[in-house]
C-alpha cells in the first residue's frame, strides 16, 4: 500500500495562521497528475503573474478577490516539497463566488469572457523574462495533427480501425490546421485552458471576478484563449457527450463571449488577431479532439478515462462541434467583424 502524505505536516510547512483540521480534494479536471515536468518553472511562472495581477488591482476595494494570491513558505518560498516528493502550494480561498462547469445564460459567457480578457489585458505589459512553457507545444496544432499521424502509423494497441472515421475527419481539416501559425500573430501571456469553471463568478452580482487555475499560463496567442472559450462556452453538452445531437454551438452564447472578450481585451489587440477571432474556435476545437483521438490511438496514457472508448466519445463530441462551428462560420465572422467595426 502506498503511503498518504501528511497534510497536516504540509500545511505547517506554510505561513498559515489557524490550526489544521481537514482536507479533501476540491475542483475538477480530468488530466493526470504527471502532465507538468518541472514544477518549480510551473511555480515560478504562477508566482510572478499572481504578482503581476495583484498590482493592476491594488487600488480596488475587493483586490483580495480578484486574484489568486499565493501564501508563502516558512521557509520563503512559494511551493513545498514533501518526503514523497509531492509538491505543494496555498492560495487564499475566494469567499462569496463561484464557478460553473456549464454556462447557464448568455451573461455569464459574457463575463467569463470579460474576464480572461481582462486577464490578457493586464499581463500584456508583464516584465521580462519571458514565462517557462510548462507544457511545450500546448496549441500547436500542426505538431498535433503530426502526432495523431504517427500514433496511427505505429497503432500500438490496435485502435486505428476503429477509428478509421475520426482520423479521416482530422485528414479532410488537415489543409488549414497551420493558419494562425503562418500568420505572424503576437505573442502575448495566455491562459491556455479558458474553460467556463476556471473563471469565479461573483455570488451576489454575477460579475465575472477571478481567473483561477494558473498552471497553463505561458507565452501563446490570444486565439487559444478565445477559442478554447468558444469550444467549451458555446455548447450545453458535456465534454465526452455520446449523444451528438445534444452537441452544437449556440451562436448567442458566442455572441456573448465575443462581446465580453473585446470589451476587454480589444483594446490591445492587433488587426490579424481581431481577424482570426471567429476561425480560433474551429480550430481549438479541432484540436483538443485531435488529442482525445491521439490519446486514444496510444492507449489512454494522458487524460484520465473512465470507461472502454472514453477518450473516442471525446474526439467525436468535439469533431460533432467543430461541424457546427462550420455550419455557423460565416455568420459568426460576420458578427466579429461588425463589433471590431463598432469599437
């Protein structure tokens, strides 16, 4: 039997006031626990932005709930280290908020947007040196759609036939999957995982008030925060959805995020990123169901899975979406394109 860490002897290893009476595990994610392979780069990165946020919203009566603030070591570090290895962090607990695994009305889209663009907003400024890439090629999407190749080639647990349509859906896409990489976008600090839940929504307002799980943050483009948004705002069905006809992009819950994001970000945003807004959201989209495929093809080694084929059900629920997506494009360019008119 494997040893438990001591929770209590963790949280004495942090400048903690109180005494400790419990813990459970408190959130959701389905990504396992090995994906990170340098901590303190992760950690360093997650401390120099809690910093940078924290000076942009000194000045606000509600500043302590409107980022996340790390509480230090006894010893003056950010992050510990226990006797099994296990690495270890405390953030100040946000009181009256919460997050929502699914968007319930077209204005919390609006100010979960509102707020990754803020969030943008204020790193766009965040001094030298560049962020540690916690995990390399997060939005690649061309070295995505290469790796799906060769897990077909090599088909190390026999899957490729049963996937036979799916990995021709990623084919038939495959000619504009290097788009945004081709057009010389900006680098900026993105988020990397913009998914409803990891925005608190204020309990008496509403208002969108703090960004939170910073494990992802790294240098990207705006795109793959604004087409993650798009990829997991716009539609009511679950992630893993085995009924596809419960899966579709409502257009005015994009309508939504497309207001709240350039209310907020549009004011550093460049021509070609407000241009490529729309398509970010087809690709995203795109991809994430490449990963579930590739993951699927190599044995179920990244996400976690909870039954036979659980990665497979993911790939075609977000392919399902990315249709949909096609079949709104036009009008949703032209959405974009009359509100970066507009502004």
């Amino acid at each position: 039997m494997s040893s438990l860490p001591d929770l209590h002897a963790i949280a004495n290893a942090f400048n903690l006031h109180g005494e400790f009476l419990s813990a459970a595990p408190y959130g959701s994610g389905h990504i396992n626990h090995t994906v990170f392979k340098n901590l303190p780069a992760l950690m360093e990165n997650v401390q120099r932005v809690t910093a940078h946020l924290a000076g942009k919203v000194a000045a606000e009566s509600d500043c302590s709930r409107r980022g996340l603030t790390l509480i230090a070591t006894r010893e003056g570090g950010w992050w510990h280290q226990d006797g099994l290895g296990n690495f270890w962090r405390v953030y100040i607990f946000i009181e009256g908020a919460r997050t929502y695994d699914t968007a319930e009305s077209e204005t919390q889209a609006y100010e979960a947007a509102r707020a990754f663009g803020r969030f943008q907003h204020w790193l766009a400024d965040l001094p030298a040196p560049r962020l540690h890439e916690t995990i390399p090629d997060f939005h690649n999407t061309p070295a995505r759609v290469k790796a799906l190749e060769q897990a077909v080639t090599a088909d190390v647990v026999n899957r490729a036939l049963q996937s036979k349509a799916e990995i021709e859906f990623v084919l038939q896409r495959k000619s504009w999957t290097n788009r945004v990489a081709k057009a010389s976008l900006p680098e900026r600090v993105t988020h990397n995982d913009t998914k409803l839940n990891n925005v608190m929504l204020d309990d008496a307002t509403g208002t969108g008030i703090c960004v939170i799980d910073l494990d992802t943050v790294m240098p990207g483009l705006v795109l793959y925060d604004f087409g993650d948004m798009v990829r997991t705002v716009t539609t009511p069905a679950k992630e893993d959805e085995r009924d596809l006809s419960k899966v579709v992009m409502r257009f005015p819950m994009f309508a939504a995020l497309a207001r709240g994001y350039l209310e907020s970000a549009g004011g550093f945003l460049t021509a070609g990123e407000r241009q490529h807004l729309a398509f970010s959201g087809k690709l995203i989209t795109l991809e994430i169901g490449i990963r579930f495929l590739t993951d699927f093809l190599a044995g179920d080694t990244y996400f976690k899975v909870h039954r036979e084929g659980h990665n497979l059900d993911r790939s075609r629920a977000q392919f399902r979406l990315v249709e949909s997506i096609e079949q709104q494009e036009e009008q949703m360019c032209r959405y974009i394109e009359e509100l970066n008119i507009a502004s």
